[in-house]
C-alpha cells in the first residue's frame, strides 16, 4: 500500500519499513482551520493514498508523545478546507483522543 501513497508537506526525516512509516515531524507542523485562536495551519505531514468511492481505512498508530500537541492519526482530505482528522494528542501532559 506505501508504494501507491504520496506525501503532502513531506518530512525531513521519513522510512517505511516491515509495513511501517515512521516519521519525524517538523516542529510547529499541524492541519488546523479557523481556529477559537484565530490560525489556520495546513503544514501537517500527511501521506495519503488518493481514493474514489466508498473505502475502509483502519491503523495502528504508535508514537513518541512528548510535548504539548504532539499528535498522530488518520486523516481523511477533500482539500485544504474540507477534512476530517482524528488521532491521539498530548494536552495537559496526558494523550488525548481528538
């Protein structure tokens, strides 16, 4: 399935191996729109597999989670102002579900 799968934002540091990505985020990096901050972010790393029709998608997800906001997940994208992400963030030092 990599094979096929492009990157938006690509990482600096980015591999698959054994069926697995693994990837080191850019600092600050984060898909956000209209925010009750007021920002909106589109510089998420995101590899995607472009589909047509209904799918299913299922991960695993494991990370290093450190800092505040530090998140991974899934997300599902029309363009830049129409998605869905959902995941697990660190808010208040504890992960979250988003």
């Amino acid at each position: 399935m990599f094979q096929k799968c492009e990157w938006l934002n690509e990482p600096e540091q980015w591999s698959v191996q054994n069926d697995q990505l693994r990837v080191l985020t850019r600092p600050a990096s984060d898909f956000w729109q209209k925010t009750h901050y007021g920002f909106a972010r589109d510089s998420g790393h995101l590899f995607g597999l472009k589909v047509a029709g209904d799918f299913t998608a299922q991960i695993h997800v494991r990370g290093d989670y450190r800092n505040l906001y530090d998140q991974a997940g899934m997300m599902v994208r029309i363009d830049d102002q129409a998605w869905l992400k959902t995941g697990i963030e660190v808010s208040d030092g504890d992960p979250d579900s988003l």
